[in-house]
C-alpha cells in the first residue's frame, strides 16, 4: 500500500449497512493498489477487514468481469490472513497502542474482530479496566459482546458501578421500548441485583435524570432489574418534581378540551378551537328529543363518536396520529403507547360520559338503565335467549360498585362468547366454569372479521403513498396544501413533469411497480384503486373491519390474503381494542388503570371523586364492547341473509 494513510477508508459496520456502490468503488481502488507486505497500520487492517465483509455478503459491482471478482476475492482472502496475524501480534504489549492509534469509525470493527479471533483471551484484565478509564464510552460497543463482558466480567462491574450513563444503559436495554433495530447490550453476571438498585438509585439522586428514564423506572416490570416499590415511589416523586419544572420553564405545550350541553343551539353538535382549547357544544335540545333509553344509547356512537361508521373503536392510539418525535420519545417496553391526540380523545370520551352521566341524572335516568336498556334491544333484535349484566346497587359506594361490576362486566363477555362456541347461553354453566377469560380468545361469530397487514411490501406502500415523511407529495403549486402522496394524486390532476428531479426516481419505482401509470393526458393515476383503499385503512387505523366493505374492496383483500400479504381474525375485539381494553382493565401494561386488580385488591385510591371517576371509565369499557357485541351480531344477520 505504500504510505497507508492514503488508503480511501471503506467504513463497513454490519451487513445491514450495505448499500453503497460508491463504497465498493472506493474498495475496487483500494485492491488494486494494495501492496499487502506493506500494511502496517491498525486502521488498515480494518479497511481490509470490512472490503471482505462486502464479498461474504455477496456484493459486487455489476461491471466486475468474473475474472475481476475472482481476483478480488482472492486478495481479500490474503487480506484477511494479515488482519489475523495482525490480530494474533496484539498482547499486553501493545494493546493500548493499538487501540490509541484507532481512528473513531473502526472502533466497532476492531471489538468485532478482536473477539471473532479470540484475542482477548491474551489480554489481561487491567488493560481492559486501563481503556474503559481512559476511553469510557467504549462500553457501549464492549456491552454487545457477550464474550467480552464475560471474560472481564469483574472489570466491567467495577466500571458499571460508577459509569454516570449505567443507569440509562440498563434501562434502554430492558424497559425501552425501540422503533427500530438496536444492538442488545450484555451485562456481567455478577453485575447483581443489589448493585443495579444502587445504580439506579444513585442516577435518580444525581444532578440531571432524564425524565424519560425516570419513567421507565416508576414503570418497570423488567426481572432483570426487580426494581422495588420504594425504588418506583421516589422516581414517581422525581418524575413529578422535573415535570413540573418543565412546566414552569415552559418547555411544554397546553391544550385544553372542554364539553358543555347547551340549551340555545339547534345543531345537534358543535366543535370551535381557540388557543389551543377545543370546545364541544351539544344541543339539549336535541337529546331531550331522544325519548326511548336504547335511542339516548346511541349518542355515545352517533353523538360521541365512541365507534366509527365500520364500527372499531375510534379511541384507540394509532401511529398514524402520532408525529415524528412522539415516536421517538423513550417509552418502556410494557407501557401502552400515548400519543398526544390519544390523549385528547381520552380526555374528551370521558368529558362526554360525565356530561352525559349528569345530564341523565337531571332527567331521572342513568347510565346503567341505558346499558340495561341496550342489552334487552340486542337480544329481542338478534333472537338471543338471553343475556345479562346485573348492576349493583344505586345506594352502593363508587368502590362497592367497582369491585361488583368488573367481574359482572367478564361474565357478560364470557356470556357472548360461550354463545358463539354453543349457540346459546347457559347461564348456571357459565357459573359453573371458573376460566379466566382473555379478550383476544374471545371469538367472533364471523369469519374474516378482521384485516392486519402481514408483509413488508405493505408497509412499503404505505410509506410512499400516506407518509409525511416522504417529500414527493411537495410539489408547485400545492406545496403544503397536502400531507401525502395519495391524497396528492386522489384530489389533483398531476403530471410527470410537475415533479422534481430528485423525487422522480421514487414516482418512477411507483410506476415500475404496477401501482400507478400514465394516462393519455400524460397524468399520473393509481392503476388499482383498491388495492390503494386497502393500504390507505390499514395505514389510517393498522386493522380492517372486513364485512364493512364493499365487495371490490374484499375481492382485492382476498387476492391478498392469498398471497399472504394480509392475515384475517376472527375475533369479537382488533389487537387494538384489546390492547386498550386492557390499559384500563388488567395489569398487562406498566402505565394502566388496572381497574379490576387494584379495586379487588384494596390498593384503589382512597379519594371519592377519583372513584366515581374510575368508575364512569368502567361504564365506558361496558358501553364500547356491547357496541362491538351488536355490531358483531348485525355482521352475522347480514350475511346470513
């Protein structure tokens, strides 16, 4: 190589990382002038250690002549017998050397290599110890070495101990919850569990925790860390104490929701914005005209909108209402994700069942008479024997209530399901059964009930044509009126020559792909809408409601549940309804109510007003699945007609 500094480095991490033909041009120039008897520097090495990581992941470039291949091939081969014996030099000697004339992006590369050829096994342990102390962000690196954290395991725990980011290292590799691939870290065996309490412990004593990780300790559930209640109750009071400095600082922005039921308005409904408060006004005019209680039942979908027109829970968080940066907040492992616009549907639903609880008390009705009410429409509708769900008494407390109708509510729901397993409902057989229900086990009565997507292509569609993160909706004269390509495309009359140089490689791979083409006035349309459709519902809310469809939209599903691009359910509730049935009624994630648990266990707040309010979330729980209870029954009676 002669002088090795001006080898072009071909910085190589892992073979996900390939993708660069400009790369391999860069190690095309760099074989074809190597003198390997020359090469003396450790940073070469590694150049040459990452050119062959390129030909064992099978790339070349298309130009290469088969002979060209083979002869690269081959010198990579003798390449790789000098990195060994390079490797095989290094001692306690020359270790620190070594690694001190490392240039910072073959770090990786060099832990990598070290370990695959075993040269730890040749170092002692106070020269690992000597290059954490000098370069302590090497742990980093060194954690995703099982080998490595194994052989030092006694250094590495001394250094753990007092590391300042231990804590957060800890945290990310068993609470947080990661968007995308990160490296799994390895911690020393005698790294225990005492020492991990100290360690977190100490970072929530420190001068500057981080709030997310603060979080992630009041919610941890992680065996490795087996943090204690004390641990969890002092990070509560932290979390609060940095929350509220936030606040004070103004680092933070306000919303504010209210609803009110207003006697001078005709319109059923109506919604203003003001300073980032939303305002709901709904007509009491119009719910005194609601008569019958399975009609006033019927605000909390028409009026309320609870379910949408294909009946799925419009509360549920959805990715696709979350921004950029809420996804890449820290969040636990075993947290239910909150974005913000999840908060304000939460905020807003329970606003609308306290006004509502309060505007039926004035008329000498309730909430319950309404369910009761409800339940006896479904089964004189749908010819079901019966079906039943006993309320406590009025007189009872809001803790009283709780703790008798969260089990009456599962005995409902094991009512139903015992229905779609046996055809009908045998009461003192249900009583019988001592089963622990799990919604997702529920059944639907209908198959292909529900739609999940089930291949990447999917969710490369979606990418291109619902993203906001893709520019190529950009365009003169629309600019920011639109926050996609489809939409784009749907609403406008586009042209090929409307797009920039940079986005007509995308618009192009779009119409190579068979999902647009152009028509004879040189405009770009979809070429199958409703593939288009699919993508577009399964992008907006991750599931589709099958029988909601019309039928081209089913055929085109049924193509792609034969290509196994999608998957069907059939199941009373989507994962997402589950999942948010769950945040509020079970233990199944860190940060949910746990209705039922904590009121059968006595640890419910002590605080009457936050019982009443509990118990109102419970009623909403009730009213959500008797909607998907009735919509899987009309589901059943439509296509059986």
């Amino acid at each position: 190589m002669g002088d090795s500094r001006e080898i072009r480095r071909v910085v190589f991490f892992s073979k996900h990382d390939i993708s660069s033909g400009y790369n391999l041009q860069n190690a095309e120039q760099v074989l074809s002038s190597t003198d390997l008897s020359n090469v003396s520097d450790i940073n070469d090495f590694l150049e040459l250690y990452n050119i062959k990581l390129y030909f064992d992941n099978g790339m070349f470039l298309p130009d290469w002549s088969d002979k060209t291949r083979s002869d690269f091939q081959l010198t990579s081969r003798e390449a790789w017998k000098k990195v060994v014996q390079e490797f095989n030099s290094i001692d306690d000697q020359n270790i620190l050397s070594k690694f001190a004339a490392l240039e910072h992006s073959y770090q990786k590369s060099f832990w990598e290599v070290f370990v695959n050829l075993t040269t730890y096994k040749k170092i002692s342990k106070p020269y690992l110890a000597q290059i954490l102390d000098q370069n302590p962000y090497q742990i980093r690196i060194i954690l995703t070495h099982q080998k490595l954290v194994s052989n030092f395991a006694n250094e590495i725990r001394i250094f753990l101990k007092s590391f300042p980011e231990t804590a957060e290292l800890l945290l990310s590799n068993y609470e947080q919850a990661h968007s995308s691939d990160v490296p799994t870290y390895y911690f020393p065996n005698n790294l225990s569990i005492q020492d991990k309490h100290d360690i977190i412990s100490n970072y929530m004593d420190g001068d500057n925790p981080n709030l997310n990780f603060i979080r992630l300790i009041e919610n941890s559930t992680s065996q490795e860390l087996k943090l204690t209640s004390k641990i969890k109750f002092n990070s509560k009071k932290i979390a609060d104490e940095l929350n509220d400095k936030i606040l004070k600082e103004g680092h933070s922005s306000k919303f504010g929701i209210q609803v009110a039921m207003t006697e001078d308005q005709i319109e059923p409904i109506t919604r203003s914005s003001e300073d980032n408060i939303i305002t709901i006004n709904y007509s009491l005019e119009f719910l005194d005209s609601l008569k019958e209680n399975t009609d006033l039942f019927r605000v909390f979908d028409n009026l309320f909108f609870y379910t949408n027109d294909h009946g799925l829970f419009t509360l549920v968080n959805k990715p696709s209402e979350m921004d950029v940066m809420e996804k890449l907040f820290v969040k636990s492992k075993n947290e239910y994700i909150i974005g913000m616009v999840f908060q304000r549907k939460h905020y807003l639903s329970h606003l609308q069942i306290v006004s509502f609880h309060h505007y039926l008390i004035r008329r000498n009705n309730s909430l319950e008479n309404l369910v009761s009410s409800f339940i006896e429409d479904i089964v004189g509708h749908f010819g079901i024997d019966t079906l039943h769900l006993n309320f406590p008494s009025p007189n009872s407390s809001y803790v009283e209530k709780i703790r008798s109708l969260a089990p009456e509510f599962e005995f409902l729901l094991k009512q139903f399901q015992f229905y779609v397993q046996e055809g009908e409902i045998d009461i003192e057989l249900l009583k019988y059964s001592s089963s622990a229900l799990r919604l997702s086990e529920i059944p639907s009565m209908n198959e292909k009930k529900y739609i999940y997507a089930n291949d990447d292509q999917i969710n490369n569609l979606q990418y291109h044509f619902f993203s906001d993160q893709n520019t190529t909706y950009y365009i003169e004269p629309f600019k920011d009126k639109y926050k996609n390509l489809f939409d784009l495309l749907n609403k406008e009359n586009i042209k090929l020559e409307m797009f920039k140089d940079y986005q007509r490689g995308t618009i192009d791979y779009l119409i190579n792909e068979g999902y647009l083409f152009i028509d004879v006035n040189r405009r770009i349309k979809f070429k199958n809408e409703p593939l288009m459709i699919v993508a577009k519902e399964l992008y907006e809310n991750e599931v589709m409601s099958y029988w909601h469809y019309q039928q081209a939209i089913r055929d085109q599903v049924d193509l792609m549940l034969n290509s196994e691009l999608l998957i069907a359910k059939s199941t009373l509730f989507t994962d997402q309804e589950r999942d948010y049935l769950n945040f509020h009624l079970n233990k199944k994630f860190s940060n949910g109510l746990d209705l039922r648990n904590k009121y059968a266990h006595g640890t419910n707040p002590s605080s009457v007003k936050e019982n009443e309010q509990e118990y109102l979330i419970l009623l909403k729980m009730i009213v959500l699945s008797l909607l998907k209870i009735e919509d899987d029954f009309a589901i059943h009676k439509t296509i059986k007609n």
